[in-house]
C-alpha cells in the first residue's frame, strides 16, 4: 500500500517536473524569436477565449463533430470486427482490403469525400475513417482469440444467440475493446481537426489555420494546447478504466 | 429408459485424405445412478463418444438416448465438465457456478441458493468471491464441477477433467469426485486415459480400441462404495488395474505402431 501510494506520488512529481522544465525551456525559447509565444500570453488567450462566443461555438462544432464520428466510427468498427471475428468467410473476403486500406494516408480521400459530403459531413466522415481501424482491428483480433471451450460451454448450457453476445462475448473481449475505443477517440479527434486545417467554415481546426494566416501566434497555440488537452485527459481516463477492468 | 443407452453409434470424420473411423459402432448403456469410465489411448475416439452423447456432435449412424430422450443436440439435462479450463475470468466463483442456472433462465435467489449449495459440495466454501486467475487449476476444476452439479441434469459427462492436473492433486480430486457421487448418485459417464483413475471412480469401466474405437472389454470394478485414495494400495485393486492394462496394452501398443509408420 505505502508502496503503491509512493510509486503514485513519484509519478505525480516526476510529470510535475517535466512540465516545469518544459515551461522553462518554453519561456526561453519565446525571448528568441517572434513566432513563439511566451506561455503568459498564450495563457492569457487560452483564458480569453472561453468569453468569445464564436470560438465557444467553434469547440461545440469540432466536439459535435468528434462526438458523431467517434460513436459512428466504433459501431461501425465493432461490427465490421465483429463479423471478421466471426466468420471465417468475411476474413478471406475482407481482411486483406482492409488491411490495405488501413496502409492508406487517409486524409488523402479529402478532397473525394467534400463534394460527397460537403464542408460539415466530410470531416465526421474523415473523423469515422479514423476511429473505425483500431476498434475494428482489437475486436476482430479479440473475438478470435475467445477459448473454443467458452463457446463449447455456451453450447451446452442452451445460451441463446443473445445470451452468447452478452455473457461470452462482451465481457471475453472487454479488454482489446476498451483499447479500441480509447485509440478511437483520440484518432476522432485527429481524423475531425486534420480536416478542419484543410478546408471548413467553423470548427477549432479553422481557429488554429486562421491564427497561423494573421500570425496571432498566441491564439493558435492556445487552440492546439486546449486540444491536446481534451485527447490526452480522454486517453488517460479510459486508460485508468481500463487498467480497473480485470 | 433411464441412464444413457448408445445403439451402434457410428463417428465418421471427412477430410482431404480420406475418413477417419473415430466411433466404429459403440453399444453400450450406463444404467441409471451408476458411475461408468472409459479408458483407452490417446486418440481412441472416446472424447468424440462423449460429444455426440452431450449432443456437441452429430453421430454418422447410430443413436443415443439419455433418460428415455433421443439426443438431438445439446441439453440442459446432460451436464458437461470439459478437460480446459473453462472457467470465466471475469466472474468471481460464485458467478462462475450460477453461469448455466443464469443461461436457464433460473430466478436469482434459487441460483444464490445452489450455488451455495454446489460450492459447498465441491469444497470450495470461502472462495465464492475470488476470481478464477487466482484459483489454482484443481480449484477451477471444481468450480466447473460445481457450475455443472448445480443444475441437477440427469446425466453428468465428464471428459478426462482432471487431465492437465499434476498426479497428487488428480488422485485427490478423483477421490472427492467419487465422495461427491456418493452424495449426489447421478448418472455419470467419464472419460480418462489413466487407469488408476477409473478404477477409483467407476463400478464399470469400458475400455476402448484405438481407430477404428469401439469398446472391447467391459470391467465390473466391485471394489467397496465406499472409497478413498487408500485403495489405490489394496489387493483387489492391483488385480484390475492388470486386468484393465491387459485390455488395454496391445491397443496402445497398436496405436503406437500405427504412429510410427504413419
């Protein structure tokens, strides 16, 4: 117990330790050149921003956007998983296009999805493309890997279909899943604001381009630290949760 | 028709090479409340008997009927104890032992009640909160033991369970298996290849061919009802175990040649 508590408490500091160094060097380094904001004035406009109504519309555009395309995106990526867990036949049919579509720069679809989906659609679709391969991959991997002998006990006690998919199934991949659905939500997050960079109306992406072109340089790090922020506080969360789950 | 009948049930397995004969016409019974081993070599198809008698398997030709029912496929009433580990990490014992009560649409409290029940009998009283990654092999073995008496079926099939257990804790929970049955008196069929075992266990022993299997000797064991692991040095039971490695030595013998110039 004090062990654990100490091992805690170290982690705490070391982190705390690396973020004072970082800040020093961050200080530093802003005195060098103009294109660096010091971390005052990026504080100041990271606090100065929650009073612009626009820029509140801004992140409720990209967290909207992230909120759809990850909720479609592991749906999607869990029963495509699921059904390559599955069946032996939708492996020989799909797994090597997946896999191969998987190798692919996907931001390079881009331009095809805009015309398809336009400015709003296309970055949820890009944020889903995404978020749909880890999931798919950790479920397909884990359904496969489920004991023959759970399901050969499922069999003789009489579980239906149902009871299958809730009792064996669910819980025996409960781990490769969680994994998933974290990476899902940080690659969301990725997939949405990558397409906001490239061409959108409203969206914290178009905040951060925007900055960069009229060189508030303070505003646009301000905008990516908020972002970071968000995935790395979402990571870290699922990944306690997922350390709990046995 | 009480007890397990197989009328002339026939295995037959297709594949590229050829068939392989794994069940080549078993007709035997277990009588009702009586406890039946089968023993032989490695691969003598009494595993795949098993299966087609706990409905997992389709026999090629032939029947089997348990408690006067014609097995079609799996059934609440045939209770399976399988030799992996086929506890479910995520339930704590308890929740393990009331898994097939749950499956059977069995009300909350009369599962909380034989599970205590059942845990009780396999000695596993104390344990109904740990979780199976820090249960030792035998103790999981109970806990699928326990998971299985819980629902009462007719007929218990057990296929070589204590197989991946080292001998001293296979000896002791074969003696606790034979001191469970005494309580419970159900029909059980078990599937071993350690004589030793069976003859601890049974009052008949079927002891199987190598491909194509069927059974070639039948052995009443009249060893007392009441037993323990201290029998395994009497008299009567060195004359069996010879008996029964008679039987079984030129199968394994065979066996073994046919792997040698396979």
């Amino acid at each position: 117990m004090t062990r654990l508590t100490k091992l805690r408490e170290s982690q705490f500091a070391g982190a705390a330790v690396v973020a004072l160094v970082a800040s020093a060097i961050w200080q530093v380094s802003s005195g060098l050149s103009f294109v660096i904001p010091s971390p005052a004035a990026t504080a100041e406009a990271f606090v100065q921003n929650f009073a612009d109504p626009r820029y509140l519309s801004d992140i409720g555009e990209t967290a909207q956007a992230v909120a759809q395309a990850f909720v479609i995106g592991t749906v999607l990526g869990g029963a495509i998983g699921l059904l390559l867990g599955l069946s032996a036949a939708a492996r020989t049919w799909l797994e090597p296009l997946l896999i191969a579509f998987n190798g692919v720069p996907k931001i390079v679809l881009y331009p095809v999805l805009l015309p398809i989906f336009s400015l709003g659609g296309s970055k949820i679709v890009m944020g889903v493309l995404f978020a749909l391969f880890p999931v798919l991959i950790n479920v397909a991997v884990g359904v496969r890997t489920i004991p023959p002998v759970y399901w050969k006990l499922g069999r003789t006690v009489q579980a239906s279909k149902w009871q299958l998919f809730v009792h064996i199934l669910l819980p025996a991949i409960r781990l490769p899943l969680l994994t998933g659905v974290r990476l899902a939500i940080s690659l969301a997050v990725v997939g949405v604001v990558l397409s906001e960079f490239f061409a959108t109306r409203f969206g914290l992406g178009r905040v951060v381009l925007q900055a960069y072109s009229h060189g508030e340089y303070a505003q646009m790090v301000s905008t990516i630290l908020l972002l970071i922020l968000v995935a790395f506080t979402m990571s870290v969360l699922l990944w306690r949760l997922e350390r709990r789950v046995r | 028709m009480q007890g397990i009948h197989l009328n002339d049930v026939h295995v037959h397995f297709d594949h590229p090479s050829g068939i392989t004969i794994a069940v080549d016409g078993v007709t035997q019974q277990v009588p009702p409340r009586s406890f039946v081993s089968i023993v032989g070599p490695s691969g003598c198809g009494k595993s795949t008997l098993l299966a087609v008698i706990a409905g997992l398997q389709p026999a090629t030709s032939g029947s089997v009927d348990v408690n006067g029912r014609r097995v079609t496929g799996p059934d609440r009433d045939i209770g399976v104890v399988f030799q992996e580990d086929s506890t479910l990490p995520w339930r704590n014992v308890r929740e393990n032992v009331e898994f097939a009560m749950q499956m059977a649409g069995v009300s909350k409290g009369e599962r909380a009640a034989k599970a205590a029940a059942a845990i009780e009998l396999v000695g596993l009283k104390g344990f109904e909160h740990s979780y199976p990654a820090t249960l030792s092999g035998g103790m999981r073995q109970r806990v699928a033991l326990a998971r299985t008496l819980a629902l009462q079926p007719g007929v218990v099939l057990m296929d070589e369970p204590f197989a991946a257990l080292d001998q001293q804790t296979r000896i002791f929970l074969g003696a606790e298996v034979r001191r469970i049955w005494e309580q419970t008196h159900q029909t059980v069929l078990f599937v071993t290849h350690d004589i030793s075992e069976a003859i601890l266990l049974s009052q008949q022993i079927w002891v199987m061919s190598y491909r194509p299997g069927h059974v070639i000797d039948v052995i009443d064991i009249d060893l007392p009802d009441e037993r323990d692991a201290s029998i395994v040095s009497s008299p009567r039971f060195n004359e069996l175990h010879n008996r029964v490695w008679a039987s079984l030595q030129k199968e394994s013998m065979r066996g073994f040649q046919d792997v040698e110039t396979a």
